[in-house]
C-alpha cells in the first residue's frame, strides 16, 4: 500500500471562527521533510539548545573532556568528510542532511573515543531529553489548534504522512504504508538514509541518536493531541524495516 492520497478540503474548527477556512496545508511545516524540520527552528532557540547541549556534556564528561571533544570532533569531521558517499547520493538527494550526518556521525564518534560506545548512548539520551523540549514547538503545529479541529485524527495522519511523501522525494525515506483507518495509522520504514549514510561512514551505531530522538520528539507533540505513538523495532537494531504506529486515545 502506497502513501494514501488525501483531497485538500477545509477545516472545521469550532473554537475560532477566524480559522474556520484554515486549510490542512496551512499547518506549520506541512510537507517539510524529516530533516529539514530540525533546520526550521528559530535562532535563538537553536542556540538555547546548543548551550543545554554542552552543559549535558561537561556534566556527563566533566570539564576537561569537554574541551578536548572540540578538537576531536573537528579531527573526525575532516576523516568521515573523506568518505566516499556515492552510494548514498544515489538515493539521497538533500546535500545539506549529508552534510549534517557526517557533522552528527563526527560528534557521536568523538564523543565514544573519550568514552565508551555505552556511555555515549546514555549522554545522547540525556542530551535528547534536555534539548527536544526546548525545539519541539518550533517543529509541530500548535497542539492549541489541532485540538480545535473536528475529526482532529485525520488531520494529524494528513501532516504526518505530508512529511512522509517529502522525505521520500528526497531520498530520506522510504515507507510502505499497512495500516490507514479511522483510528489508527502505520507504516514501516524499509530504508532510511540516517542508517544508510552513518553505516556508509563507518559509524553505524551513531544513528542511536536519532531513533531516540523520535522516542522523545513524536510523543511530546503527539501526547498533546490524544494520539500514541508505538515502535517496536528499528533498522538501526538490526530489524529489516523501522515500524512506526499511531493510534487514536480519545
């Protein structure tokens, strides 16, 4: 099964009048691909999370690790930015999310080398949990608005799977949709470029951050509007496809 196709239509909501001709589209970051929704948040907050980003990692690393990672990090950037990625570049087409891995797969790496393949899933974790907060409603609509829409579920699916039909024009995903009713949506990833392109640099473990930040990210919008996000396994564990389900509470 493909990637439902849905009309535009208009949204119902009772609560303002002045969104009643608000259209699906209209939501914040409809369409916008996995990766490049990370990129649409505003300066200052990016720059909020990057200093709760470092003060995690001096706490978890201590002081003197914490400068040594800068260098370290530069010295991977330069190796894994060596790497032939032709591979990848055959199904990828966003040079900017390349980019962004080699930089993410270069810090994970760095921050392994000073201390172990464990611990720094553990920092990552601790990381995530600190930062995703801090972003997350630069990335999602307003749970405000979505709340005030009739048949609010469907409206959720629609901008989910809007993000879905971008990335894999990009190259970023590819999904294969199984399950699409009035209160539940699943698809399976059978191939992601976040796997893809870290396993092609070598650090393949390095896409831990990644999953877990969708463990942490997906819930904190998702909680908002009554609908439950379920995985089960992820390619990056070793599964053949990455399951992700959504489920209607109310």
């Amino acid at each position: 099964m493909g990637i439902p196709s849905y009309p535009p239509k208009l949204t119902n909501i009772n609560a303002n009048e002045d969104l009643v001709c608000m259209r699906v589209e209209d939501l914040k970051n409809y369409g916008t691909n996995m990766h490049d929704l990370a990129e649409r948040v505003p300066k200052e907050k990016t720059k909020k999370a990057e200093k709760m980003l470092f003060s995690v990692i001096i706490k978890e690393m201590g002081l003197w690790k914490a400068l040594k990672l800068r260098s370290i990090i530069r010295r991977k950037t330069k190796e894994l930015s060596k790497i032939n990625l032709d591979r990848i570049r055959t199904f990828c087409t966003n040079e900017d999310f390349i980019q962004a891995k080699i930089n993410d797969a270069a810090t994970f790496a760095a921050i392994q080398e000073l201390t172990s393949p464990e611990e720094a899933k553990q920092i990552y974790m601790k990381i995530m949990n600190k930062v995703i907060p801090i972003v997350n409603s630069s990335m999602y609509p307003d749970p405000s608005i979505i709340n005030n829409l009739e048949n609010k579920f469907d409206i959720v699916k629609q901008f989910i799977l809007s993000i879905m039909e971008t990335d894999m024009k990009d190259g970023l995903h590819i999904i294969e949709v199984v399950e699409d009713t009035p209160d539940a949506l699943q698809f399976n990833v059978t191939k992601c470029a976040w796997y893809e392109t870290k396993k092609e640099l070598g650090v393949p473990e390095a896409t831990f951050q990644d999953c877990y930040a969708d463990e942490v990210s997906l819930p904190g919008m998702l909680d908002k509007v009554d609908v439950k996000f379920i995985r089960t396994q992820t390619i990056a564990n070793g599964a053949k496809f990455c399951d992700f389900r959504f489920e209607c509470t109310k």
